[in-house]
C-alpha cells in the first residue's frame, strides 16, 4: 500500500527467506513497497539450486520506480532502474553499534533480535535486506 510502513512487510520476507534457505527449499517470494513520493520498489526473491555447482542460491530481482529532476526547479520524470543479482551465500546479520566494527553475524542457532529492534538485516550477498 502506498506509505504502508515497509518494515513489517520487510520482516516478515526476511524470516521466508531465512526459513527456506536452511530448510534448503526452492521457493519465491515478491516483495514490493511504495513511499508518500509515489516511488515503488518491487523485489523478487527466487531460492533454487540452479547454480552451476549445484548449490542453493538466490536470486534478487530488484525493479524500482523512482522521481528524478535535472535542477531543483525542474520538471520530474519518472525513471526505472532493474537490477539482477545472484548470490550462493545468505546470513543474518544486526548492525554495528558504531561505523568502526563490522556488523555481527548471528549464527544458525541464535534466536533473531527482538521484534522492537531494528537493527537486523538479513544479507543476501553483500546485499542488507535490512529490518
């Protein structure tokens, strides 16, 4: 929904995701959200094991409609950008308490950060799908 918190919506793809990549389950999931601008983002999540060493991998699909001007003053335009990306490794990570120590990567058996925190992400790659 237009200027639905993404969040929520952002949570809950991440526990799907994170449940069938250690189930090692094929699966997809789309996720799209929209801001008060008008701008959309549409992410596709495709888990299979399609790779070339037979692996599990995932792969981003990642479609957004975004406002863009020349000057300040200018008229805007609407303009789309597509992204593709695959990667074979997915972790769940909570975010440094400061810019000098990386984030920290919880491991399998670590229960995920409480729900009124949102300093976990669940990275795809290098890519932070960030809560």
């Amino acid at each position: 929904m237009r200027g639905q918190d993404a969040e929520p919506v952002l949570a809950e793809a991440s526990a799907w995701i994170w449940k069938h990549w250690q189930d090692q389950e094929r699966t997809y999931v789309r996720v799209s959200t929209h801001d008060d601008d008008g701008e959309e983002q549409d992410c596709s999540y495709f888990i299979d094991d399609d790779s070339d060493n037979g692996e599990m991998q995932v792969t981003l699909k990642i479609h957004r409609l975004a406002w863009d001007q020349d000057t300040p003053t200018g008229a805007r335009y609407l303009a789309m950008e597509d992204n593709v990306f695959v990667a074979i490794k997915v972790q769940r990570t909570e975010s440094p308490v400061n810019d000098s120590t990386p984030p920290r990567i919880l491991s399998q058996e670590e229960e995920w950060p409480g729900a009124n925190t949102t300093s976990a992400s669940l990275t795809i790659g290098s890519l932070p799908l960030t809560l």
